[in-house]
C-alpha cells in the first residue's frame, strides 16, 4: 500500500470548515483514497473514500487532485464532537486486503 | 450499515493468565477478519489477518503461539491473549469488511475495541 503523509495536529473552530490534507505521492492506479477518524479509546469510523473523482457524503466531502498525488477531508461544519484523529489511507478494495494506518492527523475543533 | 461487536470492551487480568476477545459481524458475513493492536498516543499496528476455515496470517514480530486467532464462522473471530504479561496491556481493535458488498469499494468496519490491562 502506497504511503501516506499529513500533519500530525490541526486546530479548527467550531461551526467552521476543517479542512484536513494527505499526501499520497506514490499512490498507483488502483489504489482507493479511505479516510477514517478514531475518537478517544473507540474503534476507527469509516468517513468517505474515493479512486479519483471528489465525493461527498453526510459526514463528510473528499477532494481529490487530478494527479491524485494529494487529497483534503473536508468537514464542513465542525462540532466539538468531531475532534478525534483522522486518518488517511490508500488501499486497494480487495476484501482481503487490511488497511495500514500511518500516524494520521489530530484535530481538535475549539469552542 | 454494517456493524462489527467486539467483546469485552474492557478487561483485567493477572500476570499468566489467558484473555479471550470476541469479535462478531452482526449483519454481513466476513470471511476475512484483522486484528490491530494500539498502544498509547500511537496508531494501529496490525497484529494478523484471520481467514474463515484457515490459519491466520501474523506480521512480522507478533507471537503466533501468543496470540491465537480462531476464525470459526464467517460472522466470529476470536483472539486469545495466553500466558498475558504487563507489556500485553494495549487496546486491542478488530475490523471486517462485508464479502458480498466488498466489491462495491464498501469501506471496513471496527469493532469498538478491547482494553487489556495485564496486572
């Protein structure tokens, strides 16, 4: 699985727009962008995933560049309960294949 | 959607002894279970694959005779933790993904997790 790179922490204030970036420069063609987010001492939560076109979902929008070499998590207007850690994963959708998780993107939204 | 229940979420042991981990899929069948493990303020590392009917397939580091996977069922896999020790303590997360639905790009689902404190 291609590796992916983001910013350990984010701030971002509540009822405003968290925008969360991931590098994944060595992604290949079958390769699906996943974006997970685990609150404190709970299991990931499954958010939104994409191959290339941007996608968007009640939780949550993915943005996708062309060159697929990057992406943005776009929460729209964060709560406080959506401070947690995020993570951004590629992966092909085999049923076998097991997600890698890097050290994803802490974001703490602030009243 | 698909919901995956891990069980305990929360135990204590003694040092020596064995701790099992249930985790069922309770609406879609999972013939391919993972199991990571997650220490503080670090991320998931995966501990092994488990495979309905077959063997499990452990990282490279993780004890196959430590850590047992039985995949009995396509909705069941168990971990047991034999002979725990202090440095067992970890939260300990399973995730499946639903095999009719996997080819529709369906993402994985973990179960709550389990938080093992050897003593």
């Amino acid at each position: 699985d291609a590796k992916t790179t983001q910013p350990t922490s984010m701030d971002c204030a509540e009822g405003r727009a968290a925008n969360l970036p991931c590098n994944h420069s060595t992604i290949s063609g079958n390769e699906y962008v996943y974006w997970y987010r685990q609150i404190h001492s709970q299991g990931p939560q499954y958010i939104i995933h994409g191959l290339k076109n941007n996608e968007t979902n009640e939780m949550a929008s993915l943005i996708i560049t062309e060159d697929r070499k990057s992406s943005t998590l776009i929460l729209p207007h964060a709560t406080l309960r959506d401070t947690a850690v995020y993570y951004c994963i590629v992966s092909t959708p085999s049923a076998g294949n097991m997600l890698t998780f890097g050290g994803g993107t802490r974001l703490m939204v602030k009243p | 959607g698909a919901v995956v229940s891990q069980h305990p979420s929360r135990v204590i042991c003694k040092s020596g002894t064995s701790v099992k981990i249930e985790c069922r899929s309770l609406d879609f069948q999972a013939t391919t279970m993972f199991w990571y493990r997650q220490f503080p303020k670090q991320s998931l590392m995966l501990m092994a694959t488990s495979n309905e009917g077959s063997k499990a397939t452990y990282e490279q580091g993780v004890e196959k005779d430590k850590f047992l996977i039985n995949h009995a069922s396509l909705t069941l896999s168990t971990l047991t933790v034999t002979s725990a020790h202090p440095e067992d303590s970890s939260f300990y997360i399973c995730s499946a993904r639903d095999r009719i639905r996997a080819g529709l790009n369906y993402g994985y689902t973990f179960g709550s997790g389990t938080r093992l404190t050897v003593v």
